[in-house]
C-alpha cells in the first residue's frame, strides 16, 4: 500500500474514534484534498478491500483496512510523544510524526517503541 493509501485509512479510522458516521466529504475535511482526489481515492480503497460503503455513503474499513490504520495511527502517536520528548513542539511533532510513520521500519519502530515505554 502506498503512503496516501495508508494516510486515507488512518484518517478513516480517526474520524470513526470521534464521530459515529465517516462520508468522503468528512475525509476531505480532514484531510484538507479535494472533492475529486478523494472521490478517486474511494473506490480504489473499496477494490482493494481497505473499506465498505453503505448505501448511506457512510464509510466503515474493513478488518485489513483497520489493521494498516491502526498500524500507522500507533506509529503517529508513538513518534509525535518521541519527539515531543526530545523538546519538539506538539505541531511540529505531529507533522514530523506524520511523515516519518510510512516510512520508518518495523524493526526500528518497534525499538522507538520500546525506549518509550521504558521511559514511562
């Protein structure tokens, strides 16, 4: 999956934590893109089984979208603390955090997770 990909699916996902129904006109919202990239993105993520939408135009993501969504949603989280904690302010920790979540490996997130954790 790509990083735009991996971006609409936590976006999903975050909008989904904070109200009850997800549209595309939310995700454009959000995500501050057009009408038009997200009306591409959609269907896309539907072929690939990322999400579902009902007849209501609502969109929910599916048990493999929901795992990449979660999956990036924890890096972002984990990462903006990291740099936070290094004396980053919070915005520019969270767009740094934004940036870095599809890019850093499994096996050196899993260590920045760890070093975290024991830091309380």
């Amino acid at each position: 999956m790509r990083e735009s990909g991996e971006m609409y699916l936590e976006t999903i996902l975050v909008l989904s934590l904070r109200q009850s129904a997800v549209r595309a006109i939310d995700i454009v919202d959000e995500m501050k893109f057009s009408k038009a990239s997200v009306s591409r993105a959609m269907p896309q993520l539907r072929r690939g089984g990322y999400i579902d939408v009902d007849g209501d135009n609502h969109i929910t993501l599916t048990e493999k979208g929901r795992a990449i969504a979660e999956k990036i949603y924890e890096r972002h989280q984990v990462l903006t603390k990291m740099l936070m904690a290094v004396g980053v302010d919070e915005a520019t920790a969270a767009a740094d955090a934004c940036k870095i979540e599809h890019d850093i490996s499994d096996v050196t997130f899993e260590a920045v997770k760890a070093h975290m954790k024991k830091r309380g």
